[in-house]
C-alpha cells in the first residue's frame, strides 16, 4: 500500500467531505456529535476560526471535539486550542488496511471462540449493555456513548453497524443490562461506519472484558466487520487506534499513516 497516496486520499475524502465546509474549517454535527473533522488553517486567520466554531457550538450545545492531525497547520494549532480553552485526549494512530488484503490473508480464518455468540445492536437493551461493558472496562459511566450510538442509529441505520459478543455469565460477572438478564454478559462490543461517496469505512469500539481478552474475539470483530465493507465495496479500513489496539491491528496488517489528537472543548453555562 502507497501510505502517502492513500493518506491522500483519506484527507480528501474522508476529512473534507465528512461535514460541512464552512470557511477554512469542515465541520459535523449530528446525533453522534460534534467535531472539527477537517481545517486549512494559517496562523492570520487560526484564532479566528477557532473562535468562531465556539461561538458557533455554544450556540446548538454540546461538546466540540477539534481532530488534530500530526500534519495540519499552522504547526502550533495544538498550543491555540489550548489557549482557546480545549483539553487534549491521548493522540491516537491513524491505520489503514486494504479490505481484500486483510480478508486474503491475517483474517482469512478469524472467528469468534466457541462459548460466545455475535449480535446486532438495534434496540434499547442492546445500547443499554454497551453503556454496561463501558462501565465493567473502564470504570465509569459512558452513558452519552449508548445515548449517541442510538440517536446515530435512528437516524440512518446504514450507516453504522454494531455489534456485541455476548457469553454466559460467570459468578464474578458485573451485569451489563441488555436482553439475557443475569444468565448472560456482554464481554465485547465495536461498530463500523460506512461512508457514502468514499473508498473508506471506519472502525470504533472493541473494548473487551480482561478476562475475555487475548481469546480471539476483538480479531474476530474485525474480520466480521471487514466482510461488511467489502460486501459494500469499500477499499480500506480506517482506524483512530488507541495505544492497546495498535499493536494488535499493526500485527493484523494496518499500517500507519500519521497520528491524530482530539482536542475537546466544553462551552462554558455562560458562554456568549
């Protein structure tokens, strides 16, 4: 795979047409919430545009998260999103994978272990469980993840697919709500995104109970969803990886292309 040629395209179909393009910045609102997805920035006009997308999110609510890439300009962006108020989260990678490579080779043969049982979200339990999982992971509420999940749901359901593991609860299991009851426990959970017009479709999610890791099932994720993007015909797989799933989807055959860094920004109540 060329890396410059298809980070590229990434920046010319996925960046500038995921969104709004308003002045030098793209930007997406919607049931998912809100991002600066793109910027052409220089350092006359950077302060400006950051103040104007404030004001502007301010006025429809919400948190706004700015995405970074190591190669935007002007290169000191991180320092005035940070004088503008924004808090930077852990950069991530950026992967890529070729959808016919990944399927023809590291994931030929990928499947779920025996025990669990893959199923489609579509309903209240089903996001009602993923706020569980969140918690049983991470230990903390992540109730806005199952609110927005669902809203982007309703919204257009073939854009995103979502998908849980579900196994039979041990004794120590921490419920995670959702159809079942105490018999069963959500061990896995990952989406995929499809967008229209592009050679790309994205992955999110794939947080795994500790116990349920290193069996498989998170490759498995993967490979299911790599089937559906390539029964829609889209060339890649994208990746915003976090410093646990790196390694694993490097191994799988992603490569990387940059990093990114989401700067997230919080209107004040009194934010005119």
């Amino acid at each position: 795979m060329d890396n410059d040629a298809v980070l590229a395209l990434f920046d010319a179909q996925l960046r500038r047409l995921d969104g709004e393009q308003v002045g030098p910045v793209v930007r997406n609102a919607g049931p998912a919430g809100n991002w600066i997805v793109h910027s052409a920035l220089t350092t006359e006009n950077a302060d400006e545009a950051i103040a104007e997308q404030q004001a502007y999110f301010a006025r429809i609510g919400g948190e706004l998260e700015w995405k970074y890439y190591a190669y935007d300009e002007p290169q000191d962006l991180p320092e005035r999103l940070i004088a503008a108020g924004f808090v930077a989260e852990p950069t991530e990678a950026l992967l890529v994978a070729d959808v016919a490579e990944l399927l023809a080779g590291p994931l030929a043969d990928a499947s779920l272990p025996a025990g669990v049982e893959l199923r489609e979200v579509a309903d209240a339990a089903g996001f009602e469980a993923i706020v569980g999982l969140g918690v049983a992971v991470w230990g903390a509420e992540r109730r806005g993840l199952g609110r927005g999940l669902a809203a982007e749901y309703a919204a257009d359901p073939a854009l995103i697919s979502i998908f849980r593991v579900v196994a039979p609860a041990g004794p120590d299991a921490v419920p995670p709500g959702g159809e079942g009851g105490a018999g069963e426990e959500t061990v896995c959970a990952a989406w995929i995104r499809f967008h229209p017009g592009t050679e790309f479709a994205s992955l999110w999610g794939g947080s795994t109970l500790p116990q349920w890791r290193r069996r498989g099932i998170y490759r498995a994720l993967v490979a299911h969803r790599a089937r559906l993007a390539a029964k829609r015909g889209y060339r890649y797989l994208q990746v915003d990886a976090s410093d646990d799933s790196r390694p694993i989807l490097r191994a799988l055959g992603f490569e990387l292309l940059t990093t990114t860094t989401p700067y997230v920004w919080t209107p004040p109540p009194l934010w005119r």
